[in-house]
C-alpha cells in the first residue's frame, strides 16, 4: 500500500508519548507481515533529531557498518552513539509511542515534534530545527535543480558548511 507521509506536527504528552501519524502507521505496517504493531526503533542522529525505523531496517543497518571501511575504533565509537538511549517499542493502542526522557532532552522535544520521512525511516525534530533541515534540503534540490539527486557522493558537491544552523531561541517553545 502506498501512502504519502511527508511531514507532520504532533504534541508530546507530559508522559513523552507522540501519536504516530497515520501515513506513518501505514508506512510501516505494510513493511511488516504480521497483523501485531511493528517493532520500530528510535535512535539518536548526529543530525540532532531522533530518527524512527523497523527493527528489521535498524538490525540491517548494523549489519552493514560491519562490513564498511571503518577502523574498528571508528565502528566501536559509532555504534557506542547508536546504541546510547535506543528504544524498541510498538506503538501503544492509541497509536502512540513513547519516548524517553534522555531522547527528548537530546533532540530538544518540548512539547511537539515534527515527523519528517527520510526512505525507510522517519526523522523526529524539534519543529524549528526540522523546518531549518527542510529549508537545507530544499535550497540542495533547487540547487541541484532536480527532485530527485544521484544515488551516491559522486553527483552531488556537499560542502561541511551545508548543515542545520539554529539560534539557541529556536528552542524556546518549541
């Protein structure tokens, strides 16, 4: 079943639980083959948002950090960052999930959140921070003038300086 998620704004109730937006659940439930609720995994990103993904997916991708070209110092330290407050949860009766306290300090998750698709997984934002992330993508697509970039570091010219820069405000009631 396909379904558009795009992005989405839901509040965070005073237990850190988020509802899942429905283009989400339908994400993720037609990548699962049971009729249970998905075990999905919430993580940290260097980015400074939360990311969501199947437990399947997240498994997968520590597979393939094993078979990279890091040291294995650099592999060690990276998945030491993974690792570090990762959840596995199913999403409640209500559709919601729940979040950890560490989680939400971490990605600066007050009272909202913005849910923005990213391939197999989801990304949780800090709304400001999220729309400042939206504006870098989209300033990359116009720059690059197509909607969808080549596969790969080769097609694109990426500087360190293209990165999410907010004001210490953009926190403030967020």
């Amino acid at each position: 079943m396909a379904s558009h998620a795009g992005n989405h704004t839901k509040s965070v109730d005073a237990k850190g639980r988020v509802f899942l937006p429905r283009p989400l659940q339908d994400k993720f439930t037609a990548r699962v083959e049971d009729e249970g609720s998905p075990v999905l995994v919430v993580f940290r990103s260097a980015r400074g948002c939360l990311n969501l993904w199947l437990k399947e997916d997240f498994e997968a991708m520590v597979l393939e950090l094993e078979d990279s070209d890091l040291t294995d110092a650099q592999y060690h330290e990276l998945l030491r960052g993974i690792y570090d407050n990762k959840l596995e949860r199913a999403w409640d009766s209500q559709k919601r999930i729940l979040l950890s306290t560490p989680l939400l300090e971490y990605a600066c998750l007050l009272d909202h959140v913005l849910f923005l698709e990213v391939g197999k997984g989801v990304e949780i934002w800090n709304p400001k921070k999220g729309e400042a992330a939206r504006a870098v993508s989209t300033h990359l697509m116009e720059e690059h003038g197509a909607l969808t970039p080549p596969r790969g570091r080769a097609g694109l010219n990426i500087s360190a300086s293209t990165s999410v820069q907010v004001s210490p405000e953009a926190n403030e009631g967020s």
